[in-house]
C-alpha cells in the first residue's frame, strides 16, 4: 500500500526529538527527498517547534497521545517508519509499538530498557513476522557504535584473518557529553520495574537476555576494576555496558553466530596504566557498585528525578552538544591469539546531537530498501536488520567512522 510519509517523528516536541527534527530540516529538508512529518501530543507545541526551527508551514502536523491506540493507528498507517524519541518505553511505548507491528510499518527507537525489550520480543516477533514490520530498538548511542563496531571488526577479521574473532573487548576511550537524561530516565524506571517484579534481575544480569532460548559460554564480570591485556590498560565498569552486551550478542544470533556459539564480548572504559589508571579503575568500579544500591532505594529515586534530571524539553546548551565527541576501541583475538583492533568516533555529543543523526539516519535505512539485506518482518537490531549499509549512511552523513587500527 502506498504510504504518505517515508517518516513520522514522534516525539518532536521533546528535547531529543526536536533534536530529530532539526537533524532531518537540516540535512533533507531542502531536496524534498525525504517525505517525512512531526507528531506529538499538542497540535500547538507542534506548531510551536516548526517555527522555532525554521520549518515551512507545509510540513504535516500529526496529533495523537501515547495512550490513544486509535490515533496511533490511524497515525502508523500512513508512513513507512516511526521513530520514536518518547521514554521511558516501558512506561509509554506499548501501545505505538504494537501499532507498528500489526499495521506492518518499521519502528525505530532509543531504547536502553533490557527488561522491557526482553518481554517485547517473544510478544512482537510473530506479530512484525506476519504483518512485515522491522521493529528495531536501540538506535540511538546505546547500542548503535558498539552493535555496528563490533560487526564491522569481525567483518574485517573474516576478510584480513581468515576466521572470526572468539573475543572482543569494547573500550571507551573518550566520551565527552555522556548519556542523555532520556538514558537515566530509563534506568530509573528499569530499577523501579525491578522493585515491583523481582524476576527481572535476572534478566538484566544475563548478557543473553534478548536471545529467547540460547545460553552462551560465561560472560566476563564487567562490574569490578581489571586490567586488560588486549587493550593494554587498566578498565573500569560502563554505565551502558548491560543494554549494549545484550544488543552485540542479539545480532549475532540474528546472523546466525558466525562468530561461534562460544563468542565472548566484554564492554568497559579505560583508566589508563600505571598505578594512577589502576587508582582510578578502582574507584571508578566503586562509584559504579554505589550507584547501583543507591539506585535501588525509592527515596533516592525520587530524588533524583527531582533535582538530578532534566524538566521536560530542557538539555545541553547547542554549544555543549557540538563540543561533544566520543571514542570507543575494540580489541578482537582469534582462536589461534591473532588481534585485531578498531576505533569508533563520533563527532558530536554522544547523548543528544549524535543520537539524533543515527536514530534519523537508522530510519533511512529502512526506508531505502535497496540499501538493506534480505531482512524479513520481525524484532531486529540495527546491526542484524541494516549492518553494513547503516555504517556507510553514518560514516557518510552522521559523522562517525570506523577505521582498522594498525600494530
């Protein structure tokens, strides 16, 4: 069935989604390319944003609520993806979700809700199966340069080594901005989640998680200060470590573990060497295991949505986010000790003006259909449903690069 729209941003007159849609005036509102449309809740604060951006009057404005399955679907039914910049998701994404997978229309997000994905995956698969849809979550920071690092070095290791790589270490080197408070929302929620269903531990401390019956070999402990031998440094926990671990070893099960049923992956931060990279390894690693009880009192809680996050539309100064950047090495080695090494960059802040260009761009993908592989209906990651043709789209328009690192 035709389709009105290649894209409908939802959300838009949230902070990252304002963000989006800037982001795609910007970079295809001028060769009238891409049809794409801004909805939201508020027909006014949507009027509202397209003047303050310097939109036209001529691009659509869509109403409808989180809640309101009917705008939803009447909303879904017009265009060929949906990004969605409104979170938490397991607080307000079900419904527009379900849309999608019914109607049989791509669906983008910036999830980083394990628990929430793990139970949407079982629910959607045979639904976005039947109907085509890809439902695709995490495409913003988390998990997209960890997802499509990971794939592109064991792309090269096939091609430069002969064979995969049995292990890869990913290692933040330097990240300037950090995650949005979109992220820390989300954890917030995860831990409130947790209070109310105790089963979900275990889903957020199993790396396989979002791998519906298959138990890998024994992941590495990423919550304590080591010192890598691959990487050459001391390292430390990292915050998003949990979602993007489980994001890696999705896709490689939707690709069909090329790189081994015995894969393992670890993700961390570098702290440097000598006694000075171990001190900071230590007490970053204590920080991290502090958070996490802290995290886990209400009171706490509700703390920190107070005072610590965001209001509502507010985030980094526009000279803040183009001062961010970010960088993320990966260490492979081989069955037989062979190393292989890649570096990610971003050029921009990782939170906000990064995860803007790679959730629109994400969308694209999608959208362009010759650019994709064979990939069917049902719930994806962006490295096993776009892969290699997202990462040419973000190193040509988004400001990252991969690049093989040399000896």
């Amino acid at each position: 069935m035709q389709k009105t729209f290649d894209l409908i941003v939802f959300g838009a007159t949230g902070f990252t989604g304002r963000l989006v849609a800037e982001y795609l005036h910007k970079t295809y509102g001028v060769d009238q390319t891409v049809k794409w449309a801004m909805a939201g809740r508020s027909e006014a604060k949507l009027k509202r944003v397209r003047d303050e951006l310097g939109i036209g009057p001529d691009l659509p404005l869509l109403v409808a609520d989180a809640s309101d399955t009917t705008a939803l679907k009447s909303l879904v039914a017009q265009t060929r993806v949906v990004i969605t910049t409104v979170g938490p998701y397991q607080m307000v994404g079900n419904e527009l979700v379900l849309a999608c997978a019914e109607a049989g229309t791509d669906y983008v997000d910036l999830c980083g809700e394990p628990g929430w994905m793990a139970q949407k995956i079982p629910q959607l698969q045979p639904i976005a199966a039947a109907s085509g849809a890809r439902i695709v979550f995490s495409c913003g920071f988390d998990s997209i340069p960890f997802d499509l690092g990971v794939l592109f070095l064991q792309t090269e290791a096939q091609q430069r080594l002969g064979k995969p790589l049995t292990r890869v270490h990913g290692r933040v080197k330097v990240i300037k901005g950090g995650p949005s408070g979109g992220t820390a929302a989300s954890l917030l929620a995860t831990m409130e989640a947790v209070g109310r269903d105790k089963s979900l531990i275990k889903i957020l401390g199993n790396p396989f998680a979002l791998v519906p019956g298959f138990k890998g070999p024994r992941q590495p402990n990423d919550h304590i200060a080591e010192w890598d031998e691959l990487a050459n440094s001391w390292t430390s926990p990292f915050v998003m470590a949990p979602i993007n671990t489980k994001n890696v070893h999705r896709t490689h099960a939707l690709l069909g573990h090329p790189w081994g049923t015995d894969f393992i992956y670890s993700e961390r931060m570098l702290t440097g060497k000598g006694e000075k990279g171990e001190l900071r390894a230590k007490k970053a690693a204590r920080n991290d295991k502090l958070q996490n009880i802290l995290l886990a009192i209400g009171p706490t809680r509700a703390l920190i949505r107070r005072f610590v996050l965001p209001k509502p539309g507010e985030g980094p100064t526009l000279e803040q986010r183009e001062k961010g950047h970010y960088e993320v090495l990966f260490v492979g080695k081989t069955a037989d000790g062979r190393v292989l090494k890649a570096t990610v960059k971003g050029d921009r802040d990782p939170g906000y003006a990064s995860t803007c260009k790679l959730i629109s761009e994400a969308a694209l993908c999608l959208a362009n259909e010759d650019a994709l592989p064979k990939a069917a209906g049902g719930v994806w990651t962006p490295g096993a449903a776009m892969g290699l043709p997202l990462l040419e789209r973000l190193q040509d328009r988004a400001g990252l690069s991969f690049a093989i690192e040399a000896d």
